[in-house]
C-alpha cells in the first residue's frame, strides 16, 4: 500500500464528500476516480463499500481492551513486512480479533503465524499501517 499526503483543504473536501461512519478517503478518492473513468453513472448513488462481516457470539479478541479504549478503530490495518519485501496484512474485526487472509485469529501471534508460517511474537511484529508504530506500542 503506497501513502499519499495532501492539503488540509483537499482532506476536508474529502470529508464533505464522505459518507459519516462509511467512507475513508480512500473510498472517497475511489469513487471520484470511478466516475471520472465513465463507470458511474451521473445521479446515480455511488456504491457503499461491502459492509464487514459482524462477530457474534464468540470470546473477544486480545485487541478487544484497545479498540474499547479507542486507541485502535475497526478495520485498521496490521502490516508486517519481512526483509525479502514480503508483506503481511491483518485487519482489525469489531470484535478484537484479527482478519488475514478470510480467516480470523483471536490473537496477534496467531494471526501472524498463520501467515508466515511459524511461530512469531505478532505484538512485536505487526506494525499499525495508519500510525506506523509497532502493535505492542498501544498496550504500554
């Protein structure tokens, strides 16, 4: 995933246009270029991104106490990069568990095995994308 910086009044329109509680600026930028390529149609409703699946009736995952105290937000991004450029990516469930690959783990260290393979300490490992700083970082 490649990082772009923009002005602060290019960021607040892409507030004005986003959907509260729906969109990121990603989705945002997204659906402008969509429509700028001729595949939406003019007054047409721009398509809502695929609402997440929603965990019930499970234990909480080990990230459940950080999402609670705000410090990370659903559907934030893990990032684990390995020195051959290989990367990783897990994604934040509502419920504290983490998405790699279609699959959830409960734990960081067993999402991040189940990704590369072998046992690793995933709290040391995962970086947060949107902050850049280490996942055990946020327990501190």
């Amino acid at each position: 995933m490649h990082r772009i910086e923009v002005d602060d009044d290019v960021f607040a329109q892409l507030q004005q246009l986003a959907e509260p509680l729906v969109d990121t600026p990603n989705t945002v930028i997204r659906r402008l270029l969509a429509q700028n390529a001729g595949l939406a149609t003019e007054g047409t409703p721009p398509p809502l991104p695929k609402p997440r699946k929603r965990y019930r009736n499970r234990r909480t995952g080990e990230l459940m106490p950080l999402l609670t105290a705000g410090v990370l937000l659903t559907d934030d991004t893990l990032v684990y990069a390995k020195r051959n450029g290989e990367v990783h990516r897990g994604v934040v469930t509502n419920d504290g568990w983490i998405e790699v690959d279609g699959k959830t783990y409960p734990s960081p260290s067993g999402a991040l095995k189940a990704s590369v393979g072998y046992d690793v300490n995933g709290w040391k490992l995962w970086m947060h994308e949107r902050t850049g700083n280490p996942l055990a970082s946020f327990r501190e």
